[in-house]
C-alpha cells in the first residue's frame, strides 16, 4: 500500500463528502444550486480518486482498494461531520469503526 494512495484518497472523500453533505448547512439556497456546487465538488473528488486507484492498483487488490476507500470515508466523514455539523460521536458509532478496522484488517491478510 502507498502513502500516495492513502493521500489521494483523503483528499478526495473530503470533497466528496462536502460534496455531499455540504449543502445541507444552507438548506436556504435553491436545489438546483445545491445540484450544480455539488456537482463541481465532485468534479474535484474525482480528480484525486482517479490518479489514487491508478496507484494504489499497482500493489493493492480492486476488493483491498475499495475496502481501504471506505474505511477512509467513514474517517472523513466523522471528521467533518464533528467539525462542521456538530455530531457527537455516540457509542455504537464506535463500535461500528472498530469492526470495520477488522474489515480492513481481514482484506490485507495474505
């Protein structure tokens, strides 16, 4: 597994999940540009999660690769939902993140 891979793909969930979380902090604005800003958001998340699978397919499994994204996701995910929304992590939360380590885990033995 390359540190790049792991790079790209962080970057790319934090735009994908503002791309699609983001706009629920102005519920005010028209869908339609909720839509278009989500949209150009994603523009950018794909512009990190192409060059990521090209890496990481070099040494990973498309099944490793996906697994590795995921668990990444869930990361961003909490991140931005604790600094931006406000979210308190709850416990079952965290029991949900551990088994998904063992997830993870399992998808890299040889």
């Amino acid at each position: 597994m390359t540190l790049n891979t792991i790079i790209l793909l962080v970057i790319s969930n934090v735009f994908m999940t503002f791309a699609w979380y983001g706009h629920l902090k102005f519920k005010d604005s028209p869908i339609w540009i909720a839509i278009f800003a989500s949209w150009g958001l994603a523009l950018f998340e794909y512009a990190f999660q192409v060059p990521a699978n090209r890496i990481g397919s070099e040494v990973l499994s498309i099944t490793q690769l996906k697994i590795l994204q995921e668990a990444i996701t869930l990361v961003v995910f909490t991140v931005i939902a604790y600094l931006v929304f406000g979210e308190t992590l709850k416990w079952n939360n965290l029991v949900s993140f551990v088994l998904l380590v063992g997830a993870v885990y399992f998808a890299f033995l040889k």
